[in-house]
C-alpha cells in the first residue's frame, strides 16, 4: 500500500501557479470559475506561472489577461500546497490591489466583492478555501497590512526582490507536528520584521505515513493547539512529502532529527550543495535533534525547541548578510 502511494506522489504532476488576493477597502473580489472540472467553483483570480517569470509579474500578466484590470502586487500572505485527485497545486497568494481597469469578466462566470464576514458564503474551490481563515486574521488589521499602497510593490521593482528570495524547507517524519510547527513559527518571525516578500517557507515528510490515497493529513490536533496558544494558525496545511526535485527548489532544507537526515538522503540523494542541516545545528546545541511530540507528548518542550532554533536561524541570516 505504502509503495503505491509512494509511487502516486512521484508521479503526480505540480502544478505552480499565482493567486491575487484583490483589495478594496474591506472587500475582497472573488471569482466563479466558469469552465473546466471545477466550473461553479469560486476562487481568487490568477493563473500559472509561465518559463522565465517570477511569480509577481505571472499575476500581474493573468490579471491582464483575465480582467483586462492592471494591479500592484503586494506581500504573499502563504503558499498554499494542495493535493488533487491527479496533480499537486503549489498556489502562492498575494495581496493586491487595482491599479486601472474595471475588472472585465473574460473567463470567469461571475464575480463578487465579500467582506471579511462574507468569505464563508460562497462554495470556495478546494485549495482556495484553505486560505480564507488566514485572510479573515489578516482582515482584522487590514490597513497595516499588504493592502496599502505603501507597502505595496509595482511590476519594475519585483525582479529585484524575488532574485533575492531565500527558500526554506522544513521537514520531520511525518509532516503533521514538527515541520509544520516550524513553518508557522518561522512564518511569524519574519512577518513581525515585515520579510515576509523575501522568503519562499514550507513544510514536508520524509514519510507517506500521514498521506492517504494522495492527499495528506492535517497538523495534528496538540500541534494545531500549541500554535493556536501561541496565536499562530496552520489552516489548510496538510501533509506532502519531500521529493527530489525539492533539493534543486529549496535553498535550505531543515530538519528536526538525525532520522530525517538519513531518510531525506534517500529521497535527494547526497547533499552535493550543503544546504541540509539540523534546526539546532543553529542554536548552542549543533547536531541535537527535536524530540517528536507525538511520542513524547510534550507539545509545549517541542514548540520551544522550535521557537529556539528557528531564532538562531533568523540570526544566521542576518550575520550572513542574507537579509538585511
């Protein structure tokens, strides 16, 4: 059964593409998808990203194209990973907000404006409806956020700041305690030094234990707590495993135990690049591993050990000048 599902996740076809989380006041336009398997389906406009573009101008394009509509890319709010009966969807969300146009429908069947407290009332596509908890936070201060046009970016300086993306992959056994935990805790500490545009954060197994038939399971309920007690949200993540082409796609893959760093080896093969370490490797504990909660049921020791090693990591950065 494993080497099945082992063979369906390797052979499953990622799809990358870009979502514009579109903002007017406190309003968010979403859109009904007017064809294809998902038709009648409500989603944030957007499309794929095509060779050679970064995932800003790739929205700004398929905004044009869509709705004949120009806009100004903010922050990504989150990456969101999901798995379809036959393919992967890796869809990075961006604030954005209307530079001209009047949001002409090419493609899509019908359209909408929702505040915060409407989000829930329309029939939200799979993936997209992973988002919607975080947005709904995020709508809380919504003029602090990547909404204003202060913080928000236009199409000539993109390139500068996506050259400089630092892309980070934490991953544990199972993908549904340790890795998460550190994908949100890092998440946060980078958004309260407003970094968050410079970095690409995600999370991954070494294991398919977690994954069922291709779609993997949710953080596990004492992790989600421990987050939420600490006012960090993980909604919509889900379990994915490591893959090969992940070595080639990260620039720092971060694990919890020494375990994973001998399972992680069997899926990427040698670390020709040195970019795999331990989380502690950055801390005054170099080569100690994070006990896994789900053994040890001390949810609290793992989030501290995180919260540790994820503040040396920050710290690493920074001494190394790769942010500022």
């Amino acid at each position: 059964m494993k080497e099945s599902i082992l063979k369906n996740m390797e052979n499953r076809k990622v799809v990358k593409v870009v979502a514009a989380i579109i903002c007017d006041g406190d309003k968010i336009f979403a859109t009904q998808r007017g064809y294809g398997d998902f038709k009648g389906g409500w989603e944030f406009p957007g499309g794929k990203i095509e060779a050679g573009e970064t995932p800003q101008e790739a929205l700004v394009r398929e905004i044009r194209e869509e709705l004949e509509t120009e806009i100004m890319v903010g922050d990504l709010i989150d990456t969101i990973e999901y798995d379809y009966p036959t393919f992967h969807l890796s869809m990075d969300c961006f604030w954005a907000e209307i530079v001209s146009g009047k949001l002409i429908l090419k493609e899509h069947k019908a359209a909408k404006w929702l505040t915060k407290n409407e989000l829930n009332s329309v029939e939200w596509l799979p993936a997209d409806i992973t988002l919607i908890g975080k947005i709904q936070v995020e709508m809380q201060n919504l003029g602090d956020k990547g909404t204003s046009r202060k913080n928000l970016q236009d199409v000539e300086s993109i390139g500068k700041d996506t050259k400089t993306m630092i892309k980070i992959l934490f991953i544990c056994h199972g993908n549904i305690c340790r890795s998460p935990m550190a994908e949100f805790i890092f998440k946060d500490l980078i958004e309260k030094q407003h970094l968050t545009h410079h970095f690409h954060i995600a999370s991954a197994a070494t294991s398919t234990e977690e994954i069922w038939n291709g779609i993997g399971n949710p953080v596990y309920p004492p992790a989600r707590a421990e987050l939420a007690r600490h006012g960090l949200s993980c909604q919509g993540k889900r379990a994915v495993q490591v893959t090969r082409a992940d070595y080639d796609e990260y620039d720092y893959l971060i694990c919890m135990d020494s375990h994973n760093l001998r399972n992680l080896a069997r899926i990427v093969g040698p670390d020709r690049e040195g970019k795999v370490s331990l989380l502690l490797d950055y801390t005054d504990r170099p080569g100690a591993s994070i006990a896994d909660p789900w053994y040890t049921g001390a949810f609290d020791v793992t989030y501290s050990d995180i919260l540790d090693g994820c503040r040396g990591f920050f710290a690493y950065l920074k001494n190394n000048h790769e942010i500022e």
